[in-house]
C-alpha cells in the first residue's frame, strides 16, 4: 500500500480533495474502541492527518500536532492510520508520548470504514497528508508532506484558529 501511494504522488494521478468542497463523510474507530464519524466535530475546526509508522515524515511532524492540541482549545485533531495493527500503532504513539485520538482499523466493528477507504475517499497521495476542515465541515486546504510550524500557523489561520508554537 505504500508503494501505491508513493507511486500515484510520483505519477500525479492522484488528485486531492478540492478546496471548498464538503468533507467526506466516514466512520471510524478509535484506538480506545470508540466509533468516530465526521459529523461528531460539526461546529469547529478539525485537522485530519494521515499517517503510519513507517513513515519518517510522519512521525517528526507528530510532536507538533501534539503540541498544537496542547496549546489551543476549540480544535479537533484526528490521526487516521494507514492500515496498520492497533498494536503497533498504540505502542509507538505511547512510547513517543502522542496522546492525540487516532483512528485504526479493527477486525471488532464490521459497520466502520477501513482506514484504506477513508484515504481514497480524501484523495490521499502521499504520506503524511494533512487536511484543515472548517467549523462548517467544508475542506479548506490539504497538505502532502511534512509539516512546518509555519505551514501549520497559515493552514490554521485559513480555519480561524489562531497558534504561534
């Protein structure tokens, strides 16, 4: 899967989500088994992140977001792991102190999105990607790559949340 996904970034023929437009709809589960679906953050911003823990960029951006959930009230971050075990994924962000809600796929609810099919329902091509929803559920920007405190603090504004890290 990884392949894929760097091979429809190299090639261009994966085309992210449009500005403006409503963000897709999706059902999830939490690392602590808790369903999540895009309609539980109505009313504030949200920033979507897509990440694994095989992926370099990926794991040095986390320590910003984490620090961003620290510092600003009234935004919703949400890591959406890309396939990878619960396990896995609980124990690398334990063990790099990342509280931050994550998404991961379960074999426990069959009535959930795999994370798979929330990446191709967002456009993902290429990890990390992050995606900045407004307060009324419509995308303002997508970005491929690793964050900057900067890029963040632009990406922010664009929603209305104000950070200075």
């Amino acid at each position: 899967m990884k392949y894929l996904i760097i091979l429809l970034s190299l090639l261009g023929l994966a085309k992210a989500q449009q500005a403006g437009s409503l963000a897709p709809e999706f059902k999830l589960v939490d690392s602590e088994s808790n369903v999540i679906e895009l309609k539980d953050f109505g009313g504030q911003p949200l920033v979507l992140n897509f990440w694994a823990s095989w992926c370099t960029p990926c794991k040095e951006e986390l320590p910003l977001l984490q620090e961003l959930s620290e510092d600003v009230d009234g935004i919703t971050i949400l890591l959406i792991n890309n396939s990878e075990r619960l396990e896995q994924v609980s124990a690398y962000l334990e063990s790099n102190a990342i509280t931050l809600r994550t998404a991961v796929d379960t074999e426990s609810f069959e009535e959930v999105d795999k994370t798979l099919t929330v990446l191709r329902r967002y456009r993902v091509r290429g990890l990390p990607t992050t995606v900045f929803i407004d307060a009324e559920g419509y995308i303002s920007s997508q970005y491929v790559g690793q964050l900057s405190s900067k890029i963040l603090t632009e990406r922010l504004a664009e929603i209305g949340v104000s950070w200075q890290p």
